[in-house]
C-alpha cells in the first residue's frame, strides 16, 4: 500500500492543475466532433464541466478547513 501525504498548497495546486487540464480538453473537444460524434461531444462537454465544479467544491472546502 502506498500513502502520500501533501501539504495543503500542494494538494490545490494539484486540483488547480487538473482543472487547467480539464479546461485545455474542453477547449479542444469541439475539434474532435467529427470523429466523436455530437452526442458524444455533448457527454463529455457535460462531464468534463461537472467534474470542474466538483473540483472547485473540493478547493473551497480546503480553503475554508480550520486550521490547527
């Protein structure tokens, strides 16, 4: 079994950079309709976008721990 521990700073800016990459995927994806399809383009659009709200629902909560 493997654990990691991160600091606070380190485990937002993790969740910072996966929504960066969520973001540049969303920002691609309309180029990839021909070969994905319009419904699909529409799943993924949809989870990509609910997977950053979550995210940012994540960070919120770690900005808002009280602190020892």
């Amino acid at each position: 079994m493997f654990l990691m521990i991160m600091t606070l700073e380190e485990g937002l800016e993790l969740i910072d950079n996966y929504k960066k990459g969520l973001q540049k995927f969303l920002d691609l994806l309309p180029e990839q309709s021909v070969q994905l399809g319009s419904e699909m383009i529409k799943t993924l659009t949809l989870s990509s976008k609910n997977e950053i709200k979550n995210l940012e629902a994540i960070e919120k909560a770690l900005k808002h721990q009280p602190k020892n």
